[in-house]
C-alpha cells in the first residue's frame, strides 16, 4: 500500500499555469504505474494522465493533451503534473493514484488503481 498526499493547487485565471505534485511513501514508488484523475463537481472521475515506473510511457486524456505534462522523481518518490494553458473546463479536484500497471488500454479506468491521495483543488476562472 501506498499513501498518496497531493499539493500545488489553487485559484488561477484562464491562461494560466499551474504544477501540481503528489508525495509517495514508501519503498516501491519507483515500480508502480501513477495516474492523474480529475473529478468536477456533479461529474464523474476523470482519467487525467499516467506513467510509467521508469516514465519513458505517458499516456494523456484527449481534453489534456499538449497542455499538461506528468513526469515524477523515482530518487524523491513524486509525481508531479505541470498544467498550461489552462481552462474553466479544468476545474475540479485532482488526485494521484497508483498501480501495479497499466497500459494505452487501462490508464483512463479508475478500478485500475489501488491508492488514492485526498485531492487538491484545481480552480479556473475565466
């Protein structure tokens, strides 16, 4: 198990940037799959981005693509998630979570992740 806090949000104007990061305990962070979500109010989660353990495969949500980057730091067990660009449609609480793994097929799926942070809330005004 794998205890997931995350940090970096706020309020910013439309246009804006903001880099989000996810601490991870533990001795296994640098085997395991990591995964962003988003959740809107009245919405349902949303797969964000993920990576790979050794983050040479990213995978990125069509609404996200080209704006955000997920990379992470195995030496630092974090995961982090720069947003640019960014739009009213990006508001909402974002988590971390991890997996054994996933692949193009199975990042977006919630079920495929075992650990959650708390979340941290994203807010874009235009």
């Amino acid at each position: 198990q794998v205890q997931l806090v995350e940090s970096g949000g706020g309020s910013v104007q439309a246009g804006g940037s903001l880099r989000l990061s996810c601490a991870a305990s533990g001795d296994t962070f640098s085997s395991i799959y990591m995964g962003w979500f988003r959740q809107a109010p009245g919405k349902e989660r949303e797969a964000v981005a993920a990576i790979s353990p050794d983050a040479v495969r990213t995978y990125y949500t069509d609404p996200v693509n080209g704006r955000f980057t997920v990379s992470r730091d195995n030496a630092k067990n974090t995961l982090t998630l720069q947003m640019n660009s960014l739009k009213p449609e990006d508001t909402g609480l974002y988590y971390c979570a991890a997996s054994f793994f996933v692949d193009s097929t199975s990042y977006y799926r919630p079920n495929e992740y075992g650990d959650w942070g708390q979340g941290t809330q994203v807010t874009v005004s235009s």
